[in-house]
C-alpha cells in the first residue's frame, strides 16, 4: 500500500484519488480552497442556484466507468442523469433559428434542411463524416493512452481534406473548413459555436476541432438534475466512501524532492506530508520557479496550450414567473460581428457584441416556486491574472457590468421578456475563476494538429513519483476529459510503465 498526497480536489483530481483507494493505497487529498470540485460550483443566493462551471454533460460513459469501477452503485443511481432533448437550439445573426434534437444525426439534418434551405442538412451531414474520420483516428491515442514522449504524431491534423478540385489543400483552422466547406455563414456559425464554448477561437483552433460537434450530436447532451455541481457532490461522496481523506483548506506550497524523487508536499502553513507519488489536480507554481520541471514556458501552470488564453464570463439571472411550455434547455445566440468578436479574443479585451449560451434547465431544485434560474455565458479573454492595468477583468467592474449588459441583452433573443422579468442578476468573470481554481482561464480539450500547440501536459511528469490530472493535464478540459485524466493517472500509477491506456 502505498502512500498518496493529492494536489487539489479538482473532478480529475477526485477521480484519480477514488480510483487509486480502490487499488489499495492510502490516498489523502489537500485543496487550498473550503469545498472540492475545482471548476465545478455553484451560486447560490434568495433560493436560486446556477452552475457557475459546466452546465452539460457530454461523453457521460467516463463517469458511468468511474463509479462501475470504484464502487457497486452505478452513475444512474449517484445521480439523476437526463438527455437533453431538443440538444440545443441557435438564433443566427439574420433572424433564423433552427432547433437540433439530441443524439439524432438524420434529425439535425433534417432540422437544418427546414430552417435554413433545402442542402443545408447535407452540407451538414457530409461535414459530420469527415469530422467521424478524425475521431476515429484520434480517439484512442488523444483520449484513452498516455500521451507519448514522442509527441510529432499529434503535430499533423487529423481532419481530412476535401478530394478532388480546389479543395484539395487541407482546411488549416475550423474558420477555413466553415468558409470552404458549408459556405452558409449560418452553418459556418453553428460550427464554430462549438469551438468557442470550449474556449477556443475559431480562426485561430486547428480543424481537428471539428470533432467537438462530432461528439456532441454524436453521444449526446445530457443534464444532472439539480445541477452539475450534483455530479461533483457524487464524485467526492465516493471518494469518502472509499476513505480518501480530505483536507480543505491546505494549500500545498512545494513537492519535496529528495534523491531526483518525489517523497511528500510543504503545505503553506509550513507542515509536511510525506508520499511515495503525488498526483498534481492543481498548479505547485514553486516546481517551476524553480526549474524542477522543464517547461517551455514559466509563466502559467502548465506551459502547455500557450494560445489558449480564455475563460469565461457567466451572468446568473433571477427571473420572475416560470418557464414557458417548450423552451429549450440550451439556446446559442450568436454574434452578429464573429469577425470582430475573433479580433477582440485575439487582442485581449472583451467584445461588442458576444456569442452567448443561454442555459434554461427546467430544474425545480434551482429556483423557488414559479421562478426561473438562468446562466448567460461567454468566452472572454481571461487576462494574466496578475491584476495589470490591461486586465479587462481586474479593475473597478465597469468594464464586467457593461459586458455583462450586453451578454443579457443578447441573451433577450432566447428569454422572452427577459428585461421586465428580472428580479437580479450575478455577474461572475474570470477574476472568480482565479481565486477558485488558481487561474483565470478555462483549459480545453486535448486537440491534434497546430504543431501540437495544443496539447495537454503528460500526465507523467520528468520527476519520478510526480504525475498531474484535470483539465491542464492530458487529455485535456471538461468534465468527461478531466474524468479520463484521472483514470490515466490511476492506471500509471497502479500498473506503472506498461500500462497502455483505458479499456
């Protein structure tokens, strides 16, 4: 039995520590903040509650195996687990809107085809083929292996190009395959609405970002009932079950290295714990002050996704009155200027005019009776996160409140009166990221292509007996990448260099 400190409570973090208790060890858990989940919150205030992290669950067979193997009861029985159908519904800049259903690949063909012209569906459907072509061959060595020493295959997109005439040339960025290959700007919309909901932008994500729809309309949209913070209450109800000790509260300063080997933590406050490994869930800026992890770059936990510098504004609304018959669950409303909304992501300040995600979850355990509960966001630039003066979210909140104001007034096109209807709102910037997580950005999924720009930290580090799970990690952002990090991470440790990955 061997000893275990784990670096933050984070979803990847629990998910490591549960998998790990079961193999025998001896796991304890030390997160700075007073509560687990990382990302995962809630807000709570006059009888409402919002997500403030995701509000989706997409991919759930991760958790469905995380509780098949660390325990009897299945996800289903942790969690009150539904499919969202309709999966979404988009308002596109000229007036038209279009609702897919869920998991349906004829039916959102179908969908297209009625809202936005006959060939639309098509257009979309022969897209979705060749973004199957790049899951398929991606899948298993992105998602499911530790990622290599030998990075280069991961370097080349995975995305086809079109064959034949002057298509030939394969699409560089998901912006290109928009404007080449659907043509309908509306279309070219809906894809890249995919791509910024996980923070990347458009013009600048490799094409291999087009698997993100492919998952979604693939496996499905799903919700767990009183929120997604439900699913983090299920996790860290396991892991105690399993008796992972948790200490809240404790930040963990440095990792003790005796030898070239890691052999326990400092905490702030001075105290140590002694390990055999310890899993990072969150940043020990100390291991690269310091060079004991050669980085490319120091200036962030870690150095990977460089070009990745976004996170997320959320406002929580308080409506008066309830939900009308028929709303759907998620509506995107998208920017009437993507271009410029491309322009302020890659300057660094908020836009005029958002893409935002209206989430209206028809939850009576978020909002008193006869109310509704309803999370607005946007992807942002998050800043550095060192309080400078061109840090759009650190000054005196007036840039925040005006954003915010115009990501409500977006958001007007998915609320039927929205306006006369508000009792309050909460407005939630990358600055409460920073002092929840430790950083003000929001990582993405691990994604082939770009030089491999964007892929995650191993989850074996240069330091024997140190390894990293969650969302900065391998294989990347999002509740169902954070899950496979820490399935990972539990299977190096448990069955050391010859493992190959997750069944």
């Amino acid at each position: 039995m061997a000893r275990i400190v784990v670096i933050g409570a984070g979803m990847g973090a629990m998910a490591a520590a549960a998998r790990l208790a079961v193999a025998g060890h001896r796991v304890t858990v030390y997160e700075r903040a007073d509560t687990y989940g990382g990302a995962v919150r809630r807000f709570e205030r006059a009888g409402f509650a919002f997500d403030t992290g995701p509000g989706l669950l997409h991919l759930p067979a991760v958790w469905r195996d995380f509780f098949v193997k660390t325990g009897k009861e299945p996800l289903e029985e942790c969690v009150e687990l539904a499919q969202v159908d309709p999966a979404s519904r988009h308002v596109f800049a000229d007036g038209t809107a279009v609702t897919l259903p869920n998991a349906s690949r004829a039916g959102v063909v179908s969908a297209l085809d009625e809202a936005l012209g006959a060939g639309a569906g098509e257009l979309w459907g022969e897209f979705l083929g060749r973004a199957r072509d790049a899951w398929d061959r991606s899948r298993r060595p992105l998602l499911e292996e530790p990622l290599p020493a030998d990075t280069s295959l991961f370097a080349r997109d995975p995305y086809p190009a079109l064959r034949g005439g002057l298509l030939r040339r394969p699409a560089r960025t998901l912006a290109e395959v928009g404007r080449r290959e659907l043509r309908d700007p509306r279309l070219a919309a809906l894809l890249e609405s995919h791509a910024l909901a996980y923070g990347f932008d458009p013009a600048t994500a490799p094409a291999s970002a087009a698997v993100l729809p492919y998952m979604e309309q693939t496996f499905g949209s799903w919700y767990v009932r009183g929120g997604m913070r439900a699913l983090a209450d299920a996790v860290h109800e396991r892991c105690l079950a399993r008796k992972v000790e948790f200490v809240l509260g404790a930040e963990v300063a440095d990792v003790r290295i005796e030898d070239g080997r890691a052999v326990g933590v400092v905490l702030a406050d001075g105290r140590t714990a002694e390990a055999d490994h310890v899993v990072a869930g969150a940043p020990v800026p100390a291991l690269y002050r310091d060079q004991v992890l050669p980085w490319r770059s120091q200036d962030e936990w870690p150095h990977h996704q460089s070009a990745l510098r976004t996170g997320r504004v959320t406002v929580c609304l308080a409506l008066r009155g309830a939900r009308e018959e028929g709303a759907a669950h998620r509506t995107v409303v998208h920017s009437p200027d993507r271009a410029g909304e491309s322009a302020a992501l890659a300057a660094g300040r908020p836009c005029q005019r958002p893409t935002v995600v209206v989430l209206r979850p028809d939850d009576e355990r978020l909002r008193p009776a006869g109310h509704e509960a309803v999370t607005v966001t946007a992807t942002v630039p998050a800043g550095a996160g060192d309080r400078t003066p061109d840090d759009p979210w650190a000054g005196d909140a007036t840039e925040a409140r005006a954003f915010a104001d115009r990501m409500t007034a977006a958001a007007e096109a998915a609320v039927p009166g929205l306006r006369e209807r508000l009792l309050w709102r909460e407005v939630r910037t990358p600055e409460d990221t920073l002092r929840e997580t430790g950083s003000p950005r929001v990582p993405g999924p691990a994604l082939a292509g770009a030089g491999g720009a964007l892929l995650p930290a191993a989850n074996v580090s240069p330091v024997p007996g140190v390894y990293f799970a969650g969302g900065w990690s391998h294989p990347g952002g999002g509740l169902a990448h954070s899950g496979m990090s820490g399935a990972l991470v539990a299977g190096l440790i448990v069955e050391g260099a010859d493992f190959r990955g997750s069944q």
